[in-house]
C-alpha cells in the first residue's frame, strides 16, 4: 500500500511539473521556447481551460497523496510511552539476586585490593626480623 501512494505520489508531482511550466504566465513558460508557438496551437483552442482544471486536479490529488503518505508513515510508528496499566510488574526476586552479585563482586574486590597490602606490610615485618637477628 505504501509503494503504491508513493508511485501514485511522484506521477503526479511529475505531472503537476509540467502542466505548470506549460501554462503561459508573464515570460510565456516553456511554451514559447520549446516549442515554438503558443499552447492553443499544440493543444487546441480551449488549451488554457484544460491545463488550468489539470493543475487543479494535480494540486488536489498532490495533496490528498501527502496527506496519505503521512497517515502511513504515523501508523507504522510506535509510542515510546506505554499505557499505565500495560507495564511488566517488577519482580523482586530478580532484584535481590542482582544485588546480591553486585555486594559479591564488590567484597571480592575489596579483598583482592587489600591482600596486596597485607603480604607487602609482611614482607617488611620479616625483613625486619632478618635484620635484628
């Protein structure tokens, strides 16, 4: 559906192009320079009418295209935000053991940082044994 609205969608942006670079406006549009005459002569008499109603057509169908493109793309995204009642409950187990593991790694660390420290402060003492005896 949206590959549609979007080929439906530059058919007539090209159309609308063109229909309005061949309507003569003060400099005479692209008509008196490409094709070497007035619209009337390549399109008939009532040549003006026509392409003033196809503009119009144009703009119209442009318009309900982008409105279209827009409805798509709004309904394809989704809210960030849920509705109250539809958040998962908190489970408070899942909370414990994680901070569980959290207070572990953290005890660990603080032991692992503090033996290199008891083994130095031994070190000296035994030096200091040597040296006395």
């Amino acid at each position: 559906m949206n590959i549609l609205v979007i080929c439906i969608h530059v058919i007539v942006c090209l159309v609308l192009i063109i229909v309005i670079l061949l309507q003569a406006g003060r400099g005479q549009g692209l008509t008196g320079s490409s094709f070497g005459g007035n619209v009337q002569s390549l399109f008939g008499t009532k040549a003006s009418s026509f392409l003033t109603k196809a503009t119009s057509i144009c703009a119209i169908l442009f318009l309900f295209t982008c409105i279209g493109l827009n409805v798509l793309e709004v309904q394809k995204s989704r809210s960030l935000f849920k509705a109250p009642g539809t958040q998962a409950p908190l489970d408070v187990e899942q909370i414990k053991k994680a901070l569980e593991k959290v207070k572990k790694v953290e005890k660990d660390a603080s032991q692992t940082a503090n033996k290199p420290a008891e083994t130095a402060e031994a070190a000296t003492n035994q030096a200091a044994e040597t040296a006395k005896s």
